[in-house]
C-alpha cells in the first residue's frame, strides 16, 4: 500500500504551519494541585469564594469601635494569645463591638463587622479595662478600615483568577488552592516514543572506525521534555526493513511496540533519507501512513518527515546527522507537541545579521548563532553532523533563501534550554 502523498520539499515556515495544525489539542485531565506544576491549564480557575473570604486583621493589635479610650471587653493580653490562632472568633457574625469597646486581635483575625478598624499593638496602651494611644500614634488612629483587609479584596466570588491556556507557575497553584480548589484541569502531556535506529551506533566508549557515539538517547527524552511532551518509552531497531517496520507498527507483539503504540507520537531517528540503506519511508509505505511532510527545503534536516499512522499516532522522522535531527526537532516536533497541547504556535523573534549570507536556491538555512555587540554572529562547526556551534549558541538563524546582507534583521529561533 502506498502513502498519503505529504507536502514535498515544504518552505521552513509552511513546515512549523502544517506540524501545529495536525496536532490537536488532547483531551484534558484532572489532576491534584501538587501534580499540577508546569502542566497547561484547560479551563479558567475562578474564585469559588471571595479572596479573602472574611475582613481580617492585618496586624497584631485591638479592633476598636468608636474613638478613644476604649473598653476592652477582653482582658486578654498579646501574650496570652496562641500565635496564630484566628480572634477573637472564627465567624465575624459572632463578635460586635458597641460603640466605645475594643478586642484584642490577631494578624488574619476575623474583624468584627462593625469594627472602625485596628489599633496595632505598638500604639496601644492598657490600663485596667481601658486602652488607650499611647505616644506613638497618630491623633486619629485608627483611621476607618485601617490595617483591616476587606473580604474580597484580592478576588470577588466566581471571579476569573487564572485563564486557560497558561503554563502553570508555583504562584497559581498557590492562587488556586486559594481559590478554593484541590484539582485542576490541565492538558495531558502528550506522550512521545523513541524509536533509535543505525546498526553502526554505540552508545557507550570510544566508537572505532565505522562507528558512531549515539547523540540521541542521552538528550532527546530531556529535549521532548523542553518542548512540553513527555518520553514513556525509548528502544533500538536494526537497519532492515522489517524490524523497523515492526517497531513501528501498533500491531506488533514486542514489549517495546505495544508499550509505544499507546502513545501519541513516535519519534525515530535516522533512516529518512532515500537509499537502500534508509528504512523510515519504506516502513510508512507498507504500513498505509499518511506523509504530512515529506522532507523540508532547509538545511541541515531537509529529509525531515512527518506522518500520521493509521492507528492516529503521530511519526516524527529525524535525520540521523545530529545537527540536523535538533533543527528538525526545532522546526517540526516542536510545533507538533505545542498543537497537542493547545499551545499556540510561537512565532520567531527577529535578530540582527551579523555576516551577509548569499542566496541558496529553494532552501532556507539553520544557523547557530551568539549573540555579539547586539548582533547575530554565525557560530563555527555548523555542519550537520556537528554539534560545537549549536551547543554554545544563543539561537538559530532562518536566514530565508534569497539570503540577507549584514546588519539586516532575521528571523531567529529561541532554544528552549535558554528560556
């Protein structure tokens, strides 16, 4: 059976448009607030209460009702209060002042609801049943609803206090327990599987002639994760047809298959290129996929592809050159995961060239760059298969086909290590 013919030789830009578009969001799941960290907020988080829920006391010291002097009908002193216990009760309902009288009150006490509000305890003095200013306050202190905290001041109740779509920060998790709430609804990570191919690649030790360290296995799972997925299962095929077809195929019986044909996304590495000796294409040929994108008129990573298999999963086709597998990572898996997550498509911010660069027929060019005096200076060792340059660079240059002059602006990629 043949594939869905995908876009052949797709524009950079048309490649990131067609990857964010095919992956739509997934379905939301409720999670605890402690799980909720870093997790894409589904619905809006509204206040199921006003914030804060009660007028409370934002200092140590006595409500008062009235002018000075006042009429404790407390006797107790600061020091005879447990630190931190609300007072004088939990519902301001219960305590009313008359005119005239005052209660000793804890910071977030519940003040009472006629109270005139609160006379820090620096600025009070008591004798018997009376306090009274002492030196350090003020004429009028204290002045109407001074030092209390209003109920509602921060949110009012079913207000909006966090809206979907966010990345969830430590300070909105604390804002929704706030709120009221013990879960949220996030969007599901998507679940991504590693599939690594290339029978001359080691992965531990010095490689002899003919062989390769693995570039992929030790970063990519950290890299999925950067990009808002998350790595359930990683395996190796050899370089022959059929294992790789059966590695890929969701009907296959191995461990490794099955655990993966429950994901989302499968990303392979090398052996999406043409020859004899490149399976990924022939695989997705047999198995009936459908090629979204069929190589991308950039380079490094132009044999980059992406497909839809029949079960639904996703197949990102890295190039085995690293340089050009991390472009491709940049330029397709990255939007993919971002529509899976209902993320919207991050556009590309603009830098200044440093170096003139000349036209290259139908292609644009990925080229890691450092940041110098304020402009994009290209970084050395950028050939496909070599990493120095990208691992000491500020972004990526887009430099598009017609090329550019120095000191005109590029589009640029952001690295998501540096965010």
């Amino acid at each position: 059976m043949s594939e869905a013919a995908g876009a052949h030789d797709v524009d950079w830009t048309e490649a990131r448009r067609l990857a964010h578009g095919a992956g739509m969001p997934l379905p939301f799941q409720t999670v605890p607030l402690a799980d909720a960290l870093g997790q894409t907020l589904a619905e809006s988080v509204h206040a199921l209460q006003a914030i804060p829920h009660y007028a409370s006391s934002a200092m140590d010291g006595w409500a008062v009702n009235g002018d000075a002097p006042w009429t404790l009908v407390s006797h107790a002193v600061p020091e005879e209060h447990p630190r931190g216990r609300p007072a004088p009760h939990a519902d301001s309902g219960e305590v009313s002042l008359a005119p005239g009288e005052a209660t000793f009150i804890l910071t977030g006490g519940v003040v009472p609801q006629n109270a005139r509000g609160i006379l820090r305890t620096e600025h009070g003095s008591i004798r018997g049943d009376v306090l009274d200013r002492n030196e350090a306050a003020r004429a009028d202190e204290p002045s109407q609803y001074e030092h209390v905290r209003p109920a509602g001041e921060e949110a009012e109740a079913g207000s909006e206090a966090i809206p979907a779509g966010v990345v969830l920060n430590p300070a909105q998790i604390a804002l929704a327990a706030v709120c009221g709430h013990d879960t949220l609804a996030v969007l599901r990570a998507p679940r991504v599987s590693l599939l690594m191919t290339g029978d001359e690649v080691i992965e531990h030790g010095l490689p002899h002639a003919g062989q390769v360290r693995d570039t992929f296995g030790p970063q990519l799972p950290g890299f999925v994760a950067m990009l808002g997925g998350h790595v359930d299962v990683a395996g190796r095929a050899k370089d022959d047809l059929d294992d790789v077809i059966a590695a890929i195929s969701a009907e296959a019986t191995d461990e490794f298959s099955l655990a993966r044909a429950s994901g989302d996304v499968l990303i392979t590495t090398g052996g999406t290129g043409s020859s004899s000796a490149d399976h990924i294409r022939r695989a997705l040929t047999e198995l009936g996929a459908e090629l979204i994108i069929d190589g991308i008129a950039m380079r490094p990573g132009h044999p980059t592809l992406l497909a839809r298999l029949p079960d639904g999963r996703f197949l990102v086709g890295l190039p085995g050159n690293p340089l050009a597998a991390m472009m491709a990572m940049l330029t397709v898996a990255g939007p993919l995961l971002a529509g899976l997550r209902g993320s919207p498509l991050e556009e590309p911010v603009t830098v200044t060239s440093a170096d003139a660069f000349g036209p290259l027929r139908g292609r644009s060019r990925l080229v890691p760059y450092r940041l110098e005096g304020g402009r994009a200076v290209p970084s050395t060792h950028q050939r496909s298969g070599m990493l120095r340059g990208l691992a000491a660079a500020d972004g990526v240059l887009v430099v598009p086909a017609e090329g550019c002059s120095a000191g005109d602006a590029v589009p640029a990629l952001s690295l998501p290590w540096l965010a």
